[in-house]
C-alpha cells in the first residue's frame, strides 16, 4: 500500500508541473502593466482575451466541428480543459482528510483554478475564461467522484 506521505508528493509534483504548464511554460510573462498604467493599462491590454461570458467559448469551438481542424480544436480546448483537472479531483481527497466533504473540495478545487486563472490574466500569459473555469472544475469533480478512497480514512 502507498503511504499517504508519498502520494501528497506526488500530488504536490503534479499541482506545481500543472501550474508550470498553464502559466509559465511557453507563455511570455509580461508584468510591463505595472508601471505603464496599473490595472487599466492591463484591462485594456487583456480585453481581447478575456471572456467573462458563459459559454461563449464553447459554443464557439461548437460551431467550428464541422470544419478540418474544429474536432482537434474541440478535443484540445473543451475536453482538455476538463481532462487536465481529473487528477486533482482524483488524488486531493486521498492526501487531504477534509476534501473528502464534496463541499470543501469543491471550495478548494474552485479556489484554485481561479487562482491560475488570477495568474494568467496578471502575468498576459494567458486568457481569462469563464468557460476555462467551468470546463476545469467539472474536470476536477469528475476526478472527485471517480476517487474510490474519498470515503475511506485507513490510508497510512
């Protein structure tokens, strides 16, 4: 049986790559806003990344499907977006004795994706997406609900 100390590492490996991979990695960090006219220099700077309305990322890969590249499109963005989540959803519960309450992980697991999200919006690393929100924190109660542990308190 895996200790619960080595799967908290492995959790921990995982959240910093994901992270790394959905703020940093291949992303020009830009914090110029700063000094160049604060958070409505950055406003104007993001407002053609930033979407604030439900679904209209969606929808958007939704109405591209039938052409060449819209179902690559659709699978890398919308379910990738979910897919890249399950494993917190997966491994939170059985590292940390309160997420296994569906409240407070869904608190933690919406905590955190906001949190990136904050990142990549204050770094212009990367769009900030309500769409990006939802699709990762269905992702990650998918990986809550598959969790076969999250009931269980004998992991040592």
């Amino acid at each position: 049986m895996i200790k619960r100390r080595v799967l908290k590492n492995i959790f921990i490996v995982y959240v910093l790559i994901l992270v790394y991979g959905m703020v940093i990695y291949h992303r020009n960090l830009d914090f110029s806003w700063v000094v160049t006219g604060g958070f409505v220099k950055l406003n104007a700077l993001m407002a053609d990344t930033t979407n604030l309305i439900p679904f209209a990322t969606i929808n958007r890969y939704l109405a591209i499907l039938d052409r060449p590249s819209g179902l690559g499109l659709f699978l890398y963005n919308v379910i990738g977006n979910m897919i890249i989540l399950i494993p917190f959803g997966y491994f939170f519960p059985i590292v940390s004795r309160r997420a296994k309450k569906w409240w407070f992980f869904a608190f933690v697991a919406l905590l955190f994706i906001l949190s990136i999200e904050a990142a990549q919006y204050l770094s212009m690393s990367g769009t900030l997406d309500v769409d990006d929100v939802l699709l990762n924190f269905i992702g990650a109660m998918i990986g809550y609900f598959l969790c076969p542990l999250k009931g269980k308190q004998n992991l040592k």
